[in-house]
C-alpha cells in the first residue's frame, strides 16, 4: 500500500468530503486534498499529481464527467473514480465509455468496496506511470541505437569505400576463387596482368603457366608463395613472369580461396641485368688473374733466373692468394650459370665411394695439418648416374667445410644410405657446430656463419652446392649444435644404378 500517495476528494456536500477524508486517514492515507468547488480542485491540479481523483457527479457548477475531462487532460495517467447516486447509474456508464474512468461507486458506498477501489486505483496510476518511464526509456535507448547504427553504418560505409579504393587502385591483381578455383570476383590490376577481359567464372590455373608443375593445394588459413609462373600476353606474344600468393579463407561458412598475384618483370630484369653484370665482371677477370698465376709460376720455377728464399716465399703467398681469387671467380661464374639456366648437367654412371675416397685424398694436406681422421666405412660402394664433377664440387665444399670446423684430433664421419633408388650421402663432424642464426640462412647466397669461431669465406659454396643437388633433382639440409659438430646431408632421387657391394 502506498501511503504516501496524493488523492484529491471532490464533492460539493462538506459532510461528504470529510466523511472520506476521515475513512482514508484511518486507513493510512495522509496525502488526502478534500474540495468542494471543481474550479479550486483543477487549480490544485494545475500544480499537483494525485495518483487517485474521487468526484461526485452531480455539482451546481460544473458535473463530475466535465471536471474528470478536464482532469484527464492535466494528469492523462491518473485513476479516476466517479460518486453517483442510483439514478445517475447511466450517466456513470457513460462516463466509463466516454471519459475512460476507472470506476463508479453508488451512493452510498461501502467503505471496503471504496477502499480497495483507492488501493488499486492507486497501483494501476504507479504501472501506468511505471509503464510509461519503461516506454519513454525504452524509446530513447531506440532512438539512441538508431543514432549508433546510423553512425556505425556511416563508419561502415566509408571504410567500406576505402577499403574498395584501395583494392581498386592496387598494383597487384586480387581475386576471389571458389572451391571449384573458378573466379568470383577480381580488382582492375587482375585483369590487367592476367591479359584478359573475360575473368568471372574463370579456372585461375588455366590463365597462368606453371612452368615447374608446382603443387598448388593448400589448408584452411594456410598461405603459399609460388614463384616460377608466367602469363601468356597474346597481343605482344610473349610470356609475363609473376609471382602467386594464395590463401584459403571461410567466407560465411564456404571455403574460399584468396590469390594475390604480382607482375614481376621488372624484378627479374633486375636480377637478370646484374647477373649478366657479375657474370661479365668475373669472366673479364679471369684473363689477368691467369696472367698473374702464370707469372708467378715462371717466376717459381726460375724461368727469370733463380730467387732467394725471400722471393720464393713472397712469390707462393702471392701465388696462393691469386688461386683463392681464381677460385672465387669460377665459383660466381657457376652461380650465374646456374641462376641463368645456362647450366647443362653431363650425367656418367660412376662409384660414389671412389669419389668421396678421391675428395678426401686431395684434401689430405688440411687433414694432416689439424689432424683430422676420416670414417667412410659406412660409404656403399654402389654406382650412381648423375653429373661428376658437379658431385664433386658439392662433396669437396661440404668435406672441407667439415675439416676447417673441426677440433684438433677431431673425426669426420661419410656415410651413405639407399632407399630404392634413392642415395643420401651425409657428412658429420664434433667441431665448432652450428647455430640457429647458422642453420636459418645456411643455403643462402653471400651467407656465413655468425659463430665468431666460424672461418671467412664468401658465402657462395653452400649455396652453390644447393643449386647443383636441386638441378640434380635432390635436397640438402644441415643440422647441428654450437661445439657439438654439425651434418650436412644431401639426397639425389633416382640416382642408383647397380650395386657391387656393401662394406
């Protein structure tokens, strides 16, 4: 019950005014305003909010019906119970219809009935008034979520602008694929590079060359780099190289595939004119260089006349330091060739055991200085058919990487295996080892050790050794630990030709 609620009592009898007034207050309610003139009760009105009105009917100035409308219309959520006599039982109804009262009481009432009309009365004005405050929240929250989608859209829409100029006006072409590799959708610089008009509903493996067959099947969230690609230009005639990134994607629940691909003709240009730079420099440099070891080889021999020890020993540095540019120079010539596929293999079936033993007999001089001991027992001695000298260019690098890197008194252990008609030769040393920085660009040209132990080189043998195993078709890795030695082991698929014995 709520005691503290407002209640207006109107009637033009005093005796009835107080009457109520009185039964209310006996009940608990204070708030109670008695008048008997409609006008000073609409003045009270004008300032005040009662959450139950009670007038009679029948008054000199102004009936019940009229001062209720007139009520209604200052405090439209207010209760409103209309006193009338038996004869007036019309009338009330009608103001029910019209007016919209709560209810009509018959003179004369019973206090109960009257009473638990006021309590209910008084909760119906608080839901109404409740109901309200909800409606009125509830339409500013909705207003106020109309203003966020609004701006959220607005934010949207000009991201979404954005992020399509960027798409647009984008160097590298972008496309859509679906799970069948048929195009969807595609930018304005994937027309352009792939040289046709026609891409929607498009294979995107039938548009482009796979120059090496490369595997293009990917996972969910996977990316694969492809190089070695190439599209036709039909109006030039000629083929344009590019590069491929594909990702797949789930887009709305459907596996996608997203593919970036770049026009990359100006790269390998580049590249082309500086190694055709590198490969001019280095053949114009072998013509002094083998005048200057020709010189100092007359000179050694006494072909000028005989030298002091002085000389001699002046003439054999100059001369070793002339055959390690020598070196160095037929080394970049093999890398160009390789890189520019100028590089023919001459395949000849030979012993592998033979040829490791050979390797290890010219690097002897090394092995007897540091002392070093060889292990080939577990070498197979098997024929395999691949390119000699290019094997043995790889076989020397990697044993004489081996001898420089081990400890004093260290071994060295050659190993093969065979499976099927595969052979993998590996090569392990317990010297300096390698490290994670080592192992991560190993292969890489103009690479070296970070180990401050690590010997000068150029950076050009392993990677050099690399090109020749993967124009053999074949693989090779490194593995290794800091002072725990390291192993390198290369693998040429399909090489073995007959077998004579296994020692």
């Amino acid at each position: 019950m709520d005691i503290f609620a407002k209640i207006l009592v109107l009637d033009d009898e005093a005796m009835v005014v107080k009457t109520l007034k009185t039964l209310l207050k006996l009940e608990g309610y204070n708030n109670v305003f008695d008048f008997t003139n409609a006008k000073e009760a609409l003045l009270w009105l004008s300032s005040n909010t009662p959450s139950v009105i009670i007038s009679d009917f029948i008054m000199p100035e102004m009936n019940g019906i009229e001062f209720l409308i007139k009520a209604k219309e200052l405090h439209p959520d207010t209760t409103q119970i209309l006193l009338t006599g038996y004869a007036d039982k019309e009338n009330a109804i009608r103001a029910i219809n019209e007016v919209g009262i709560f209810k009509y009481i018959e003179k004369p009432w019973n206090n109960d009935d009257l009473v638990l009309n006021i309590k209910n009365g008084i909760e119906r004005t608080n839901l109404k008034i409740q109901l309200k405050n909800k409606i009125n929240e509830l339409e500013n929250l909705n207003k106020n979520l109309e203003n966020l989608v609004n701006q959220k859209t607005k934010e949207l829409k000009t991201t979404n602008e954005k992020l399509e100029n960027i798409i647009k006006n984008l160097s590298e072409g972008l496309l859509v694929l679906n799970s069948n590799n048929l195009v969807e959708q595609a930018n304005n610089a994937a027309f352009e590079i792939l040289k046709t008009k026609n891409l929607i509903d498009k294979n995107f493996f039938e548009l482009v060359i796979n120059e090496k067959n490369q595997n293009t099947s990917l996972n969910l969230n996977e990316t694969l780099y492809l190089k070695d690609f190439s599209v036709v230009d039909y109006s030039k005639n000629i083929t344009v190289p590019v590069e491929i990134s594909l990702s797949k994607i789930d887009m709305e629940g459907q596996a996608k595939t997203l593919v970036l691909i770049r026009d990359v003709t100006s790269q390998k240009e580049n590249e082309r004119l500086k190694d055709d730079f590198i490969a001019t420099l280095t053949h114009d440099l072998r013509t002094p260089v083998l005048a200057s070891l020709n010189g100092l080889d007359f000179a050694l021999k006494g072909t000028f006349g005989e030298l002091n020890e002085q000389l001699k020993e002046l003439f054999s540095t100059m001369k070793r330091s002339t055959e390690d540019m020598l070196g160095l120079v037929n080394v970049l010539l093999e890398v160009y060739r390789y890189e520019s596929g100028k590089m023919h293999l001459v395949k000849t079936d030979f012993n592998i055991k033979e040829l490791i033993s050979d390797c290890i007999v010219e690097l002897k001089p090394l092995c007897v200085k540091n002392n070093i001991v060889f292990d080939i027992l577990k070498v197979d001695d098997v024929e395999i058919y691949a390119d000699r000298s290019e094997i043995k260019r790889v076989l020397f690098n990697i044993l004489g990487n081996a001898i420089k890197h081990s400890f004093d008194m260290g071994e060295i252990i050659v190993k093969t295996e065979i499976n099927d008609k595969d052979i993998k030769v590996s090569v392990q040393d317990f010297g300096e080892g390698l490290s994670k920085e080592d192992l991560e660009g190993l292969f890489k040209k103009f690479q070296r050790g970070t180990s401050k132990k690590r010997l000068p080189s150029t950076g050009l043998g392993l990677y050099l050794s690399r090109q020749i195993v993967e124009t053999h078709g074949g693989t090779i890795e490194a593995t290794g630990e800091i002072n725990k030695g390291a192993k390198f082991t290369f693998t040429l698929k399909n090489a073995l030709r007959k077998e004579k014995a296994i020692l």
